[in-house]
C-alpha cells in the first residue's frame, strides 16, 4: 500500500528545496504527495493601523502567489514526475496545521524546509517542534 508524505511549504528557498525533496522521495516509494501551505493570521497590529487593507491586502497577494507557485510547479510536472500530488491550504500555526493534516491522512513521513530566521534558535522552529512531537519521521532539509 502507497504511503502519505507531507511536506510544509512557504515559498522560502528552504521550503521549495524540501518540495522537490518531497518529490523525490514520493516518486520512489510511489507514495501520495500531500503540500501543505499554511497562511498565518492577518497581524492584528497591520490591521489597526491599515485603515483602507491595503498591508492585508499585499499580504494575502503575496501568499496566493506562494501557494500558485508550488502548486503549479507540481501540477505542470506531475505527468512527467508521476507523483499523486495535492495541496492543502491551511490557516493557524504552521506547527499546529502541519500536525493535523499528517494526523488526518495518517503520514508515513513530514517534510520541511530548515528556518532562516534567526529568531527560532532560541524560540523553536517548526522542524524543531515536529521533530519532538515524535510522532512522524521528520526530513529537515537545510
């Protein structure tokens, strides 16, 4: 029986080296590949001060092209790759999103992009906390 791997992406650098990580490794196993594009919450801050959502405006613009991107990247490849492919859209927490939808469709396997921000060294990135929770084997790629 063909596995379920799960893959989180962003449309950082990191994030779309692990989607065609995630390719790979789902065309060898003839796994299911299942994107998960998780779109954090308008900050309430920008909201207040946008009057006219302008800032909220760009920043759904900007996640639509990320998620138009990996998904048309995969999609216009699939026949040659020969990959069951399919995106998720999520809205939350990365860490949170990304658990649930390996729960619902019983992961064999979560796979990320390594953070580039220097802030999650001392607060935890999502590859950290995934690898923690256990739950699933973790591919971080850097």
């Amino acid at each position: 029986m063909a596995g379920v791997i799960v893959v989180g992406v962003d449309g950082t650098d990191t994030s779309m080296r692990a989607g065609a990580y995630a390719v790979g490794v789902a065309r060898r196993q003839g796994a299911r590949l299942v994107g998960v594009y998780v779109r954090p919450f308008a900050s309430s801050m920008a909201s207040l001060a946008d009057a006219y959502g302008s800032a909220v405006a760009c920043e759904v613009e900007a996640q639509n092209q990320v998620e138009a991107q990996f998904r048309d990247t995969l999609v216009r490849e699939q026949p040659r790759l020969g990959v069951d492919f399919e995106m998720v859209v999520r809205h939350g927490d990365p860490f949170t999103e990304l658990c649930q939808v390996a729960r619902e469709l019983q992961a064999d396997a979560v796979i990320v992009g390594r953070s580039e921000s220097t802030l999650h060294r001392f607060a935890g990135s999502v590859a950290q906390r995934l690898t923690r929770c256990g739950r699933w084997p973790v591919t971080v790629v850097p």
